[in-house]
C-alpha cells in the first residue's frame, strides 16, 4: 500500500504496519523546480501535488513500486523504485523539455502586428493571441489591438484613425478632413446648401490647431470663411442660420468661436475688428431672447458674451455676459445637498433633466470655468453637476444611464437605458474643475476608447459635430492638460 502526503508535512503514522518515507523532487530538463507536477504510484490513486520546491513526499510499506509524475494531464516521467526500513530519496524526476514549458508572463497582440497593449496573462501555456514579451516589439503602446494598421510609428492612412497612436496625429486626422471639406468661396462642408452656420463653426479648432502644431490651415482660409458666414449665413436681425432659420445656441456658438479664434492667433484681428458692428447685433440678438431655462443654450451665451468681452474690451458684452450668468445660477435646480443640473425644459415641468445633455453643459461651464477660475458661485453649481453626472456616468463602459431624463424611453430608443459617452473632454473639465476622474487622464487605452466614441458619434451626425464639436470635446484639452501641469496634477 502506498499512502501519499502534501510535500513537507511533519507527522507520519499508519494503522497498516510499517512505513517509510519516499521522497524526491520533480525538474525540468534545466535543473529547475517544476510545481504543480502531479505524483502517483501504481498501488494507489491519490495524488500528490509538487510545491514551489518541486518537492513531494509520501508513505509507503516496503516492497517494489512504480512511482508516476504527469504535468498537465500528460504522464512526463516514471521511475521503479524499492522501498526498504528507513525510506527512500528518489532524487530528481526530470521532466522531458518538449512535455513541459515553465509557466510565465505572456502578452497579448490580438491583430498580430507584434505590439501589444500591455494586457498579459500568467499560465504555462499561451493562450491563442498571447506571445513571449521578446517575441514582439512593444509591450505595451498598441492603442488599437484589434487593427493590424495601428500600432506606433505606423503610416498614418486617410481617415479618422489614429494609425500611428499619437494624439498629435488625432488631430490632424480631424483637420485633414475638415481642411478637404472647404470651398474656395468661403464655406465646409454643406453650409451654403443646408444654409446652416454649424460647419462654419470649426474656425476656433483650426486656430488652437495652428498654435499647438504649426499652420496646418492658412490663416487666410479662416479668414475668408468668418466674413463669408457673416455675408451668407446670418440673418438681417442678427441671428445665424441652422438650416435657414436662426438659432440662438447656433448664433452664441459661432459667435464664441469667431473671437476665440481671434483672440487664439493675432493674424485674424483684422477680420474680427472690420466686423465688430454685426458681431455686436449678433450678441444683443442672443441677449434678447426670452428662454431662461435651456441650460446649454445658456451657457453657449455666457461663452460668447464672456470671450466678445475678452476679445473686444466692450463693457456692452461684460453686461451681457453677467446677466446670463445671474440668470444661470438662479435656473441651477438642485438635486440634493450634493448634486443638481441646468433645466432643459419648462419651468412647469415635473422633470427638467435631460441627462445626455449633462456633458454638453459641462464642456460649456468647464471652458467658463478655464476663462473664469475665480467665480466661485459657478463652480459651486458646476460641481453639483459633475457629481450628477457621476451617478449616471459608467466610465469603464463608457456609457451614460439616461433612464433619469425626461426624453426617455422616446428619444433614445436607438440606444435603450445608455447612451455612449462621447465627449472626451469632459473628464479632462471634472479633474480640473472638481478633482474627479483625474487617474483616468493618464490612462492611454481609456483615451483612445473615448476617441473612438467621439468619431462614431461624427458619423453618426452626418460629420456636422466633427464642424462643431471638435475644439470643446476634444481639442480643448490641450489647454487643459497646460493647466493640470501648472497644477502639478499632470506630469
């Protein structure tokens, strides 16, 4: 009979007679330690598991025996022994190299284009998509794992992918397709067809994009497409047209972007003064409107007011500007002690959230806040906020709970109880502004997903957001980024 015991116990007894200890270790070919080798003999079926020694010990009466090793369901190795009074030391059971690769670190590269993204897995054998870290270039730098195409230092190709992995390159994949889009005459995109301001108002992007990069677009082309919106795409009382019609938020949008881009590159003052007349009808337009309790459209106005003043010195503008403010704090509805949002309905309403909406408020109030960083009553709203936005926010998915909004389940029944968060700058203002979803900034695979769902939202839209959006749900970070280093929050 042959009783078998965990490797290093320290009490032996029988009621079968006498018996003695059998020993010994079980190696790979190198001389090195194999755990978690099982061990058996021919009388008994019980097991023996090798511990981190590759050591085993057992009991047995004297007599002959075959002792067994297997290693992953495989038998390895065999070895007939005798035991005799005073045990056994079977010495080293030595497992042939070709049944017995020692379990490590693997990597995973998934497209096959030897980067990986630092995903890794611990086990004996690779699993299909994971490789030996000197089996493959990089480590961990492949933003896309899943396309062969991207992986650092890659050609870039046209479209919005990041190829290469580098954030430069995300936006100049957004200004090469906006840049293709521009007519001699003035416009992007569809503006003179749809007669509709809102690819006209990227003007503010290429400018930051020309600061932060070099001129990838000439000022002249920014210029020429400033003065041919105010020639073609406003209307004689002042508003901007979103598919012939004047809009408010659209005219504050467009207004915002026309002095931050002049206020961003010197070169377009010119342009700005010659038309300081119809900027100002265009602002006591907005000023005018009666609508206190659309929330972005709102803080779209503070925008420009604030930036006009900035811009042109105007006190008019300053006046504007805190009027819509005290406007904005006295709507805030407040949630609990803790939370709250800007309405965008009714006052009459019994719910005023329109929970999609909490990320255009927070980019607008966040870019407030990076002009206004001492208005303390804002940004005691503006945290409220965000911490609204936490409780709805499903940052490892990416998504946003919207059974809370007045809209649901009717406006969102493309999407069910989520929608995808595509606002990659709205993190970027919650750090900044609140001290939330800081760890998330350094977080490249986190960034990259968020890109992602900001080029799906574009071509959802028909590319209208890549016009509109991409200086304050993207671009924008560049400055804030300038300011989280001042902060020491950023290296």
């Amino acid at each position: 009979m042959l009783i078998l015991l965990a490797a290093g116990c320290a009490k032996i007894s029988s009621e079968d007679g006498p018996e003695y200890l059998v020993t010994g270790r079980v190696v790979d070919s190198a001389g090195l330690y194999v755990e978690g080798a099982e061990v058996e003999s021919d009388a008994e079926s019980t097991t023996v598991v090798t511990d981190n020694q590759g050591s085993f010990a057992f009991l047995a009466v004297p007599g002959d025996h075959r002792i067994r090793a297997s290693y992953m369901g495989r038998l390895v190795a065999s070895r007939d022994f005798t035991v005799r009074r005073g045990g056994i030391d079977l010495g080293n059971l030595t497992i042939a190299t070709e049944f017995y690769v020692r379990g490590h670190e693997w990597l995973k590269d998934s497209d096959h284009d030897l980067y990986s993204d630092g995903t890794t897995e611990n086990a004996v054998f690779a699993d299909v998509g994971y490789f030996a870290a000197d089996t493959l270039i990089s480590e961990g730098d492949d933003c896309n794992d899943s396309n062969a195409s991207v992986y650092p230092g890659a050609d870039e190709l046209i479209g919005f992918l990041d190829n290469s992995c580098d954030a430069y390159t995300n936006k100049k994949a957004l200004i090469d397709a906006i840049n293709l889009a521009f007519h001699e005459d003035g416009y992007f995109g569809d503006a003179e067809s749809s007669q509709d301001i809102q690819y006209q108002e990227t003007v503010s992007f290429l400018a930051l994009a020309n600061i932060y990069y070099g001129d990838l677009t000439p000022v002249s082309r920014i210029s020429r497409s400033i003065r041919w919106s105010f020639d073609h795409l406003r209307h004689p009382d002042g508003g901007f047209l979103q598919r012939n019609v004047p809009q408010g938020v659209r005219t504050s949008l467009y207004l915002f972007h026309v002095a931050n881009a002049c206020l961003l590159d010197s070169r377009l003052a010119d342009t700005c003064s010659s038309l300081a007349n119809e900027i100002y009808e265009s602002a006591s337009w907005v000023a005018n409107l009666d609508r206190p309790w659309y929330g972005n459209h709102d803080i779209a106005a503070l925008l420009a007011f604030h930036r006009l003043f900035q811009l042109t010195g105007d006190s008019r503008y300053a006046t504007f500007a805190e009027a819509k403010r005290q406007q904005l704090l006295d709507a805030f509805v407040h949630v609990d002690s803790t939370t709250g949002y800007w309405p965008e309905s009714p006052p009459d309403w019994s719910n005023r959230l329109l929970t999609d909406y909490l990320q255009v408020q927070i980019v607008f109030g966040g870019y407030y806040l990076l002009l206004n960083p001492d208005d303390q009553a804002f940004r005691d709203l503006f945290q409220k906020e965000i911490a609204l936005f936490a409780t709805y926010a499903d940052m490892d998915n990416l998504s946003l709970d919207v059974t809370d909004s007045y809209a649901y389940p009717d406006y969102y029944l493309d999407w069910g109880d989520s929608v995808p968060l595509s606002f990659p700058s709205v993190p970027w203002f919650a750090c900044l502004h609140a001290g939330r979803y800081c760890e998330r900034l350094s977080d490249s695979q986190f960034q990259a997903r968020y890109f992602d769902n900001l080029l799906a939202n574009f071509e959802r839209d028909d590319l209208v957001t890549l016009f509109t959006d991409s200086y304050l749900r993207y671009a924008v970070i560049e400055e804030i980024s300038d300011q989280l280093k001042m902060q020491g929050v950023l290296q």
